[in-house]
C-alpha cells in the first residue's frame, strides 16, 4: 500500500516561510506625522505672508492700487506656490525619516514612499483647514456674502422707495421729510413749488402760527399718502391713471401748479423713480453674478492646487526615500 506524501511544511520551512513577511507594519506613521506637521507650519506661514502682501498691495482710493483681476491671478498663484512648497518638504520629510527597509524590490520600495508622500499631504491638508477654519470659510463663502448682500440691498432699495410715506402715516410727523431716504427724495420733487408760489404762500402765512402747523400737519398726510401709491406703482410696475390723477391733485393744492402740470410731474417723478430701482437691481444682479463667478473660480483653483500638492508631496516623498536608502 502506497503512503500518502506529507502535505504539511516542516517547521523548518515554516519558520522560513513566516520570515520573508515583516513582523511589523511599513508604514512609519512617525514619518507621516513629522512630515504632515511640517507641512502644515511652512502652509500657515506662507498663508500669512500671502495675506500680508495682499494687503500692503490694496488701497482704500478706488482709482489706486491693483485691478480685481491682477490680486485674483496674484492670489491664485500664491495659494499654488504654498501647496508645492509645503507639499515638497512635507513629503521629503515623510520619506526621509522613514524606517529603512532592507530586502524589498525597488517597486515595492516606491509605492511606499509614495503613499508616505499622499499620506503626509493629507495629514497636513486636513491639519490646515482645522487650523484656518475661519479663513478658508471667509474664502470660499466670500462670493456667497456678497451676492446675499447685493440682492439684499436691492430689496431694501425697492421696498425702501415710498416707505416713507407709510412711516409719516403711521407717525404723523415728517419722517417721509427727514428720513433722507429715496422716498424723501421722490416724493419732495412732488411737492416742490415754484419759486414764485412759495414766495406768496409764505407771505400769505406769515402772520398765522397755528394755520402754519395745520399746513404742515397735512402736508405730512399728503406726502404719506402718496408714498403709499408710489410704493404700490412701483411693486406693480406701473402707475394706475387713477392713482396718478389722485396724486396730481395732492400736488396741485400744494404747489399751486395746474392739473396738467401736476400729473406730468408725477409721471416724470414716478419713472425716474423707478428708473433708480431698475438700476439698482441690475448693479445687485451683475455683482452677484460676479461674485458667483469668483466663487466657483476660487473652488476650482483651490482644486487644481491641491492636486498639485499630492502629487508634489508623493514625489519627493520618493526622493527621500532613495535619499534614506543610500
């Protein structure tokens, strides 16, 4: 009978099999770590020298210092030179300090310095970002705040035209007058008077303190009044013929101008006003859309240079490594 061979390794060959495995893992986390924290440090100073340059570059006077074009290809250039720079000696440092291994083959022996370069550039990556929290979301949230602010604005100069008129009715004082707002400036070109008129109005009242305050008292319901019409006209878009009829005739008792002359006024008045707020909301629109612009711009660049980064800090990783294995 016919014995069958002996399928388990000696010890002998087993001892030697478990040799050719390290006992121990090849990454050197401590190298990583060095090289991460060397990295992070050179980033947050040269972050702090770009910001420095950025600032002693701009100027409060609009017609000095560089376009917004010049300090966006000057700010993209710099964040690019910090990932290299920072990466590079990141990723020679997680090389470098690494164990030395003996026995392995040359691939072997550059995949791991790569990963030890990608590793150390994403230990560092992260490590910025915790530390610059604040900066990289003023950054990246830069066009966000701005188109908020912009469309904000417009808001509020719409909504604020006519205002004045409901802050007088509901006050009873002159806020429409002196509140100095766009509905003050609109609705006082309603009820300016001819040189000659309010010279005879004045003379004709001189004398009558009480009659005086009466006059102002209603001049405030009638500016009120009509800026509440305007504030409907220009959410509607357009001024009813009734409405401007009624406003004409508000003006008229006050200026001493003709119907006719009245209702051309408050037409003129209402188109120039809404010709204000046509434009303000086109300056809103065209600078959010710019900072919309500058946002993605911004995201995609910072994209771009952290691409750059890993792949710098992966190579010299494996220029340390040779440098180590010498």
């Amino acid at each position: 009978m016919q014995t069958q061979p002996d399928v388990y390794p000696s010890p002998a060959a087993a001892t030697a099999a478990m040799q050719l495995e390290a006992p121990r893992s090849g990454v050197s986390w401590a190298a990583i770590f060095a090289g991460a924290l060397g990295a992070a440090a050179l980033s947050l100073i040269l972050v702090l020298l770009g910001v420095g340059f950025g600032l002693s570059s701009m100027s409060p006077w609009t017609s000095r210092g560089p376009s917004a074009t010049t300090i966006g290809l000057v700010t993209i250039a710099w964040i690019t030179f910090t990932q290299i720079a920072a990466s590079g000696i990141g990723g020679y440092l997680a090389g470098r300090l690494r164990t030395k291994w003996s026995g392995l083959h040359t691939d072997e022996s550059f995949f791991r310095d790569t990963a030890h370069g990608f590793l150390a550039w994403a230990f560092a990556t992260l490590l910025t970002a915790v530390t610059l929290t604040s900066t990289l979301g003023a950054i990246l949230g830069t066009g966000a705040q701005v188109g908020a602010s912009a469309l904000g604005g417009a808001t509020a100069a719409t909504a604020a035209v006519g205002m004045g008129g409901v802050g007088a009715a509901a006050s009873g004082s002159n806020a429409a007058d002196d509140s100095g707002g766009p509905s003050a400036y609109f609705v006082d070109m309603l009820f300016r008077r001819e040189p000659a008129a309010a010279g005879a109005a004045d003379a004709s009242a001189s004398g009558a303190a009480p009659a005086q305050q009466e006059g102002a008292q209603a001049r405030s319901a009638q500016v009120a009044e009509v800026g509440t019409i305007f504030m409907k006209g220009l959410r509607d878009g357009a001024l009813p013929p009734q409405d401007a009829r009624y406003a004409a005739q508000l003006v008229a008792q006050r200026t001493g101008l003709s119907q006719a002359d009245a209702e051309k006024r408050v037409n003129e008045t209402f188109a120039n006003a809404k010709q204000a707020i046509d434009e303000a909301q086109a300056k809103a629109k065209a600078a959010a859309d710019a900072a919309r612009k500058a946002s993605a711009y911004t995201s995609l660049w910072m994209f771009i240079s952290l691409l750059i980064g890993a792949f710098v800090a992966s190579y010299m990783a494996t220029v340390g490594g040779r440098r180590r294995d010498l």
